[in-house]
C-alpha cells in the first residue's frame, strides 16, 4: 500500500443519488440484524497509526487492472448490481424478532447508525468491498473506503496477536496466529464492523486471499552456494549429528550443534542449495506495510475468471509447510492475458509480491 487514492479510502466525499439508491436495495435484500458495541480485548495489542503509514490502494486497483482512477466509480456502481452487505461478528437478530426493514428499504431497523456498512459484490471470486458511513437516520452519506477482494472459500482457525488501525478509515492489518501454527499478517477485509468485537485469547473462524501485483514461474533448477561460516557450520553439524543418531535429533540438538567440531579442524565446504522447489512467506517488515507480503509456492489449484473486463487466474498456492501436515495454502488473484495463462500450471513453483487479505466471520465454538 502506497498512496491513498482519491475519493476511496477518505470521507471527504459525500455519496451520489445513484450509488445511494444502490446501497438501499442492496441493504433491503440483506439479514436483519442487531448492532451492539463491544471493547476490544485490553489483551490484544492494538496500534493505532496514521492512515498515511497504513497508506491507500493505488496499487492493489492497479493489480487488477483499474490504473486509472476516474474508472474506479463506474466499478464501483458496478459492484452494487449484484452485492450483499456483510455482518462479520456482529449479533443477528432472531428470525422471528419484530424488527424488519422500514418501508423505504433504505435502512435496516432499528440500526446503529455510528457503525458503517461494509458492501461487497458482485457476486464473484473477485469483488469490491466498499465501507460506507450513514447519517443518524441510517442513510449513506460518505464513501469511507473501496478496494478489491476475494472472497475466500480457504477456512482457517486462529487466534488475534496484534491489530494496527486507522481509526479515520476503520481499517487494520491483524497479526494472526493460525491453527497450523504459522503466522500470518492479513489486512483485515471486515475491520470497520469487526474490530469492536475482538477479543484475546479467543479462537475465531477466518479466510486467507491474496492479489498479486506480478508472479514468476520460478526454474526447475536454481542452485545457491552457501559459503558463509555459521551457516556453513550448523549444516554440516547438523548432518553429522543426525547421521550418528540414525536420524533422530537428539533432545540437546541445539548445544551439541554449538559445540561441534570438525574432525582434524579440516575447512568446511561450501553448500549448494536448489531453492527451485522452496516455500517461502516473507511479511512486509515497515510499520503499516505488514500486509504487503513475497511468497515462493507451489500451485496445487489453478482457475480462470473473467471480471471487470479482464481475465484472472486464481492460484491456490502452498507458501509455507512449516506444518508439513497442513500447510499454508493461499489463493492468489493474478490478473494475466488469456494468452499467457498456460505459462503457469498445477505442480508449477512461483514467487512475487502479493497482498495478503483476511476475513473473520465467527467464533470457532467447537
């Protein structure tokens, strides 16, 4: 995330007629529900930053191919013709609760109108959230936020570590601790109407997507050669040690790699590596920027969509095995000409800069 992009992510810009009369239908068409404001957990720990530390989504409309911003409202008007408002952790009201939309269909009621509306659509793998502010009648009034999304259909579980917001946006990236026991840093898709209801130490049911600003097909052979000495050190200790041990690490593994010993001090020779097979999940390391992520992976699902006047693949895309048992699989958006779509396969390794959403939209109660 650079820049903010004009009109998107500020609530500087009240809301048209035509895009308004699409939120109300959309709104009419949704669940009820019932709004309640809760604290976040004082055991999170929660960041609040600028939103120019957080920064826009320039880039992320330029990954699917929306460079130009005077396109962005024609696609946003777009995605109201086919949407559904979300309500994350938000409590439903009872099926059989007298509260119903008015008779306008304007609003849901009673509502509470200081929590926006989170909109996305169409209805599609690739869609537009859009977070919309309401006056004191529950009517929408400014454009708060829009930016692309997927809509998952790849579930975790895990638990909130830390949470960095803008406040003036209602945005934030989670710090997100997975059952498979990886962790993750996911800009939060349904912040604006989540973040009230987090709580610590509480295990939450959650997808992961990603939009890809460019993907490699990364070699069938790239060999590295490690010369450096520590590195040098612990893998040859390491080997030497397993290999004494029929391959069972033994339980003081890290202090007998310290004070290994090559026999007659001999030099250490270098080690070639193939990074062509590696998994990798590298997070944006600048405050704000965590989201921003680079990934090597192998592809184990691969699907065509066509949206917005362009073409996509979907990736479904194994980025780490730190749990060789359930590994990280991620699904990737990567906008690409229908030419080239077969340069990329199911088997095939990639690598390149992604951006990492997720979304919470239970408690895990099991």
């Amino acid at each position: 995330m650079n820049q903010p992009l004009p009109n998107t992510n500020e609530s500087s810009k009240p809301m048209t007629t035509a895009t308004a009369d699409g939120l109300n239908q959309v709104v009419s068409q949704s669940a009820r529900s019932g709004i309640t404001e809760s604290s976040v957990s004082s055991s999170i720990d929660c960041l609040e930053i600028d939103c120019a530390t957080l920064g826009g989504h320039v880039q992320h409309w330029a990954a699917i191919g929306t460079e130009n911003p005077d396109a962005i409202p024609e696609v946003l008007q777009l995605s109201l013709t086919d949407a559904d408002i979300q309500f994350g952790l938000l409590p439903h009201i009872p099926e059989n609760h007298s509260s119903s939309p008015n008779p306008q269909g304007d609003a849901i009621s009673p509502p509470d109108t200081s929590v926006p509306w989170v909109i996305t659509g169409p209805q599609t793998s690739l869609q537009i959230t859009q977070i919309i502010q309401r006056d004191h009648k529950g009517h929408p009034t400014q454009l708060m936020s829009a930016f692309p999304s997927l809509d998952s259909q790849t579930h975790y579980l895990g638990t909130i570590q830390r949470i960095i917001r803008c406040k003036e946006t209602q945005e934030g990236i989670l710090t997100l601790q997975l059952n498979n026991g990886v962790t993750v840093h996911a800009f939060d898709g349904l912040h604006a109407i989540n973040y009230p209801h987090y709580q610590a130490n509480t295990v939450y049911q959650l997808v992961l997507g990603a939009i890809a600003y460019e993907l490699e097909r990364v070699g069938d052979s790239e060999v590295i050669e490690v010369t450096d000495p520590a590195a040098l050190h612990h893998h040859h200790a390491m080997t030497a040690i397993l290999a004494e041990h029929n391959g069972v690490a033994p339980a003081d593994m890290n202090e007998r790699i310290q004070h290994w010993k090559p026999e007659n001090n001999q030099p250490l020779p270098p080690v070639s590596v193939n990074i062509a097979k590696m998994v990798a999940y590298l997070y944006g390391d600048q405050l704000g920027q965590e989201d921003e992520a680079w990934i090597q992976g192998e592809i184990i699902g691969k699907r065509a969509l066509d949206a917005f006047d362009h073409h996509y693949l979907i990736l479904d895309t194994v980025v780490s095995r730190e749990n060789p048992d359930q590994p990280l699989v991620i699904p990737i958006v990567l906008k690409v000409d229908k030419s080239m779509e077969n340069r990329v396969e199911v088997g095939d390794f990639v690598r390149g800069n992604i951006w990492l959403q997720g979304a919470i939209h239970g408690i895990n109660k099991h």
